[in-house]
C-alpha cells in the first residue's frame, strides 16, 4: 500500500513539474526579442515573480514537489528492481518495456545535476545572494536578464545545458505517459492520444529550452 501512495505522489508531483516548465518555457521565450525589448519584459516578468505573494507559495509547492518528486522516485524505483530481481523477471521485463522505462532512474539522476547546476547558477545567486552582485535595469529591476545573457555566452555551460535536454525530453516523455497511467487513465483510445501528445510535449520542451541558449549565446 505503502509503495502504491509513493507512485500516486511521483506521478502527481511529477504532472505538476510538467506544467511548471511549460510556464517556464514561456518565460525563456522572451530572451529571443530584440534585447531592449526582452531585458524590460524579462526583468518585469522575473519581479513579479518575487514579489506575488501568491507565486511564492507556488514557488514552495515548486520546491517540495521537486523534493518529492526525486525522493519517492528513488524509492519507487529501488524497491521495483528489487522486486523483479527476486522473481527473476528482470528478462521478460526488458522484453516488454523501453530502454526509456528500464532508464528512468539514471535519466532523472542527470535531470537532478541539471537543476542543481542551474539552482547554483541562478537560484543561489538571485536569492541568496551567492556569487556577484546582480545589478539593476532602467526600470530599478534586478536585471536577471543580464544574469541570463552572461550565463549563456559560456560556451561551456550553453553546451551542458543543450547536450542534457534530450535525456529531459525522454524522462518527460515516458514520465508523462506513466504518470496518468498510475492515476488511473486506461481508455485504449486515450492511452493512444496521450502517447502523441506526450511526445509532442517531450519535443517542444527539451528543443525549446535546448535551443535557447544557443540562439542568446550566437546573438
């Protein structure tokens, strides 16, 4: 019962993450304007963020998702290759799963040292204050933009962070499937809509925040 609870928190956690880089995605899209256009959007955007009260409880559903998302998938998975293991069923289940199914941990664990790295990036610098100081823009805004651009004119960052997106594209893909699965979504003709449109979604996440950077880093 226990493991069942674990599953049904992954997949919720996990839906809710999908979502989340959706609106994130969106965001990133303004950094492909004119720069003059994109710092004032994407500064005005970055402090509303900080400072709507509503949107910092999200941020703390944000943050408690990702922890649980990770915990209980560790788990969940741990417990299911023990599982398999002792009923030496571990042939068959190759057999009759992906390499992306058979992979999920692995492909979460490089997912986990993207966001960390990002966090460290980001997050540290703009929150706590870690790292250089983060000045304004000509609206008084911290100028998260410029944050953004330098980052993104590092050869060697733009290259880790387009050569991990298609290990977040594959996790999303299957994730997404599997997460309406375990909440119950068995409609054979559903199942088959929610294969495309989880690829779609794969695909237009992990190419968009793929690319970005390098469209910033050639710009």
């Amino acid at each position: 019962m226990k493991l069942f609870w674990r599953k049904i928190i992954v997949a919720l956690t996990g839906l809710f993450l999908c979502l989340f880089l959706v609106v994130h995605l969106s965001a990133n899209c303004i950094l492909l304007l004119p720069e003059d256009m994109a710092r004032d959007l994407y500064n005005g955007y970055s402090t509303f963020l900080r400072e709507s009260p509503l949107i910092k409880v999200v941020a703390y559903v944000l943050y408690a998702s990702i922890l649980l998302h990770v915990g209980y998938a560790a788990i969940v998975t741990v417990r299911n290759r023990k599982a398999k293991s002792q009923k030496n069923s571990i042939n068959r289940f190759r057999k009759n799963s992906t390499w992306t199914s058979q992979n999920m941990g692995w492909l979460g664990v490089l997912i986990l040292i993207f966001i960390l790295i990002h966090l460290a990036n980001f997050w540290a610098r703009i929150k706590l204050g870690i790292g250089e100081d983060v000045g304004v823009d000509s609206n008084g805004n911290k100028d998260i933009y410029e944050v953004t651009k330098d980052l993104f004119q590092n050869i060697y960052y733009v290259i880790f962070y387009t050569v991990l997106m298609p290990p977040l594209g594959l996790h999303l893909h299957h994730g997404l499937k599997s997460g309406f699965k375990t909440l119950g979504f068995y409609h054979s003709r559903g199942l088959q809509l929610l294969a495309s449109v989880s690829l779609i979604y794969a695909l237009v996440i992990s190419i968009g925040f793929g690319i970005i950077p390098l469209i910033v880093y050639l710009k």
